[in-house]
C-alpha cells in the first residue's frame, strides 16, 4: 500500500521533497521502486530513501529535480519482495509567484466604532495556486507605528477587531492588508487605507440667551 504522499496542495519549493509511505501487509516487504515519474520532468526512479529489502513500512522519499511553476502529477509504482506491484498517483502546485495585493481597502471614516470592520476586494494570484487567505495590521500614522495585528488566516474580504483588540486613543490610523498564496507566498506590498477615531462628545457652551 502506497499513501501519504507529500507535497500536495502547493508549494513555494521548485525542488520540493517528494515522500510516500509504503506498507505491505502480504509480510514479504518492501522490495523495489519500478517506476517514478514527475510531468514535465519525466522519469526520476532512483529514490534517495526506502525502506530496506523485506521491511514492511517505510517512507520512499527523493528530492524532486527543478519543476516550472504549475500543476504537476506524480506517479509511483512500487514492487513488494514478492513482485506484487502497488500505484499512486498525485498532484500538487508549484507557485513561485507573490499575489497582488488586495485593491480597494475600506475602513469607515471617521467613525466612533473602536472595533471597526474592514473590507477589500479579493486579491488575484497568477502563480496559480489561488488565495488562502489575507493578514491584517493597524497602524498609527506619521511615524508609522503598528499598534494592532498581525491578524493572520483571514480567508474573506472582511474583518471586525474584537473587543481585546479595541483601537484606543482617538486619532488617525491606517489598516494594512497583505494577501497570501496556498503556497504561502506573500504579496510584495500591501493595500491601504486611513481613518479618523473620534470617540469623544461634542461640547456645547456659551448659550444664549442665558
């Protein structure tokens, strides 16, 4: 039995490391890798790892040589020491390239909410392995401190501060969003916006007539 295999989903590693865990309940053990097989690339047999002759679990493992950046198939046939042959087959993603940063960031302006909610349009990721997500920070402006976040794995175009994170004192901020790859790719730059925070009442004085 084949299973296990890595990498899957996607990757940021254009020599990932290919790995599948073999187990043989038939008692005879691992006796060979027959074939292994990566698209684009073609045959790359010769495992770095395996199990010894006649073990009956192990990991088959190789370092896969330069993949271009997209999809990828990989297919392994592995023979028990009897000759039963056993097959896997799987894909996985390599990215290589930041996404944009989200357009549009809006945050309510001025507002007296200190837990304010933000939004922005989703980002676009032309390596090819799509959004996972986006990371969130507040700053001060003019010096440029950040004073809430990272706020990380938001996956909509949308997020509230919860109360902890309440945004004190009354001032001007900025809230930054960075968007993130499924390889984990982070944008370069990120997108922006300012608003004012004014929690405090209006004064009224100097009526008249008195």
């Amino acid at each position: 039995v084949l299973d296990t295999p890595l990498p899957i989903g996607a990757t940021s590693d254009p020599t990932p490391d290919l790995s599948v865990r073999f187990s043989d309940t038939g008692g005879s053990g691992y006796g060979s890798t027959s074939s292994w097989t990566v698209t684009r690339v073609g045959d790359i047999m010769s495992p770095s790892g395996a199990p010894l002759a006649g073990e009956t679990t192990g990991h088959i493992t190789k370092t896969s040589p330069a993949l271009a950046e997209g999809l990828h198939t990989v297919d392994i046939t592995v023979k028990d020491d009897a000759g039963n042959p056993a097959t896997l087959s799987w894909s996985f993603t390599v990215d290589l390239t930041a996404p944009s940063p989200p357009a549009n960031v809006t945050a309510p302006d001025p507002t007296n909410d200190t837990t304010p909610t933000f939004t922005w349009d989703a980002a676009i990721d032309p390596g090819g392995s799509g959004i996972k997500g986006y990371i969130l920070e507040v700053w001060t402006t003019g010096g440029g401190a950040k004073i809430r976040g990272p706020f990380d794995g938001i996956t909509g175009t949308t997020y509230t501060l919860l109360l902890p994170d309440a945004i004190s004192p009354d001032g001007e901020y900025q809230v930054r969003v960075w968007s993130v790859d499924k390889a984990d790719n982070v944008s370069g730059t990120y997108g922006s916006d300012t608003f004012v925070l004014d929690t405090g009442k209006p004064v009224l004085s100097n009526g008249t007539p008195t």
